[in-house]
C-alpha cells in the first residue's frame, strides 16, 4: 500500500500558503498598489506642472504637511486595529497647540511649550482610555464626547483669538536654517514617530496584543490578556501622537488657534482604511497609514498647483476612500 510518503502523485498536489503567509502577501500587494497610485500621482504632477510639482521646495511643502496629520494618523491606526475608534483627535490637536501658546506657558520657553502639549494630549487620551475601556463606553460616543469637549475648552482658553508664539527657539525650528541634509526637522519627526510605531506594532508583545484584541477581544481575555488595560494604552498613546502633532502644528503655523486640527479625524482615519487596516479591527499596517497620507497629501497638493477647486478634491477624496473600503471588503470576504 502506498503511503504520502511512496505515492508519486501525492507530490503533485499544489502547495498551500499558510493563512499568516496569505494576510503577508495581501498587505504587500496593498503596499504595492498604493506605490503604483503614488508614482502615478507624481508622473501627472510631474506632467501638469512640471517645474513646480517638482522642485525642491513644494516637495518638502508636501512632506512638511504630511508629517503634522501622519503623526495622528500612526496613533489612529494603532486605535483602530485594536478594534476602537478615535473621532476626537483634531480637537485634541486644537486644544493641545491652544494651551500650549498661552502666555503662562510660552514663559517656560521650549521645553514648557513641548511638555505642556504632551500632557494635553495624554490628559485627552487618558479620559478617552478610561471611558472607553473602565466605563463602558462605546468608543464611537466616548470620542465624540471628547471632541466636542476639547473644541469647546479650546475656544474658551483662546477667546476665538489666534496666540502667537513668541518663543524664538520654537519658530527657529520651521525655517530653512534647521534643515537637516535638506529636509524639515518636522519630517524627520514623523519619520522617527512611523519608525517607533512600526517597530512597536511589528516587533512587540504590545503590538501582538493590539491585533489580538482588535481580532477577537474575548478570546484574547480568555488567552490571558488585560484586554481594558490595553485599550487604555491604545487612547493613551493615540493622545500622545496627538500632542506631538499639536507642537509640531506650532511650530508650523507659529500660533495656537482653536481652529486646528480641522477635520483631522476624518483624514486620519481615511489614510488608515485606504493603507489596508481594517474598520472591525485585528489587521493594519504603519506602513500602509503612512502610503496612505503621502497619496492624501499629494492629490491636495496637486488640486491646489492645478487651481482646482476644495470641492472637487473632497469628491476624489471620497470616491478613494469608498473604493478602498470596497476592495478590502472584497479581500476580507474571499
């Protein structure tokens, strides 16, 4: 009798991937794709307005915007693949630039503007933490919440009024002074922040569990895992990105306003789903969210050197977004 072993056809049958070497394989060719979209976008740049898509300067204008909302968007992502959501983190932004640029804090110079961002944004993602996984809240209610909180708290402590920084060490940092090799201090942050996150989601027990609680949170409690603990550090961490940007924001804009941050849940959320991390939870990529800001940023900045109006580009960024949801929807059922 013939065994697997003996039988020359058992051989022949085709090899079959195992399910981590299929989920690796679909978030490749997602990477893939998004390259493809974003060499495409610059071959029509380069094509439209060939002399200034490509010069120096609007390239580092198109990493210098992408980096405030891909710092939010490192920090969304690590949220949504853990199987929550983060509707506050613009207002977050918007109150953490805001008390940061108070008079009482600029007086601390630097380091006072920096800390006190931070701690805004982990404060913001701490209540948010809290809500969401000790309440119990549903994440969708709890950051709504917080958002029209934090809006409101920020337009209190400016009047309605921009604050201007006055701190020479902060404004130094966005002039063509501080480059290094050329490019922004405030890319080379977002560059360290999408590294860190990467490492951590890629690299670490606590990613690990990210996924796990995003997959299925009650088997990850049933497997040992602090599920509410986790989901606390997801809010904290996502607060904290946002403080980054808030600063970051700063010293961009030189000022404070209530108004930043405008919209900045949408976009954020928009380049995680487009990058491949699922709205359920339980799979996403930092290197997808960050294809995925590049391509946002880049079609702006292509509508506004081609004089095209806000409302056109909002459509295109619409119907990206629903044929994005549309494949992964496609891939997730097959």
């Amino acid at each position: 009798m013939l065994t697997a072993a003996t039988d020359p056809g058992a051989g022949s049958l085709p090899p079959t991937k195992s399910p981590a070497r299929r989920a690796v394989s679909r978030i490749d060719l997602r990477h893939l794709s998004l390259l493809a979209v974003l060499g495409a976008l610059v071959v029509v740049g380069a094509l439209t307005k060939p002399s200034e898509f490509l010069s120096t300067d609007n390239l580092q204008l198109i990493l210098t915007q992408a980096s405030v909302i891909g710092v939010v968007t490192v920090g969304v992502t690590f949220v949504i693949i853990g199987g929550g959501i983060d509707l506050s983190v613009g207002a977050i932004v918007a109150l953490a630039s805001v008390w940061a640029t108070t008079v009482a804090t600029q007086e601390y110079g630097l380091p006072g503007i920096l800390f006190c961002a931070l701690l805004v944004g982990l404060g913001c993602g701490l209540v948010n933490g809290l809500l969401v996984a000790y309440g119990p809240m549903v994440p969708f209610i709890a950051t709504l919440a917080m958002l029209a909180s934090a809006r409101g708290l920020a337009l209190q402590i400016s009047d309605g009024r921009t604050q201007v920084v006055t701190v020479e060490s902060v404004l130094d940092l966005g002039l063509p002074d501080a480059y290094v090799l050329g490019i922004p201090p405030l890319v080379l942050i977002f560059a360290a922040v999408s590294v860190l996150g990467w490492l951590v989601l890629g690299r670490t027990t606590f990613g690990r569990r990210t996924v796990a609680i995003g997959g299925n949170p009650e088997a990850s409690r049933l497997a040992g895992i602090a599920v509410k603990r986790q989901r606390l550090l997801l809010y904290l961490l996502s607060g904290l990105c946002c403080g980054i940007a808030a600063f970051m924001l700063v010293v961009l804009t030189g000022s404070g306003q209530n108004t930043n941050g405008n919209l900045y849940e949408l976009d954020a959320i928009a380049a995680a789903i487009i990058g491949g991390t699922l709205l359920s939870g339980g799979r996403g990529t930092i290197t997808g969210s960050v294809l995925g800001v590049l391509v946002f940023t880049t079609i702006t900045n292509l509508f506004a050197l081609n004089n095209l109006q806000s409302d056109v580009q909002q459509i295109a960024k619409g119907a990206i977004i629903v044929a994005a949801v549309l494949v992964q929807k496609g891939r997730t059922s097959s």
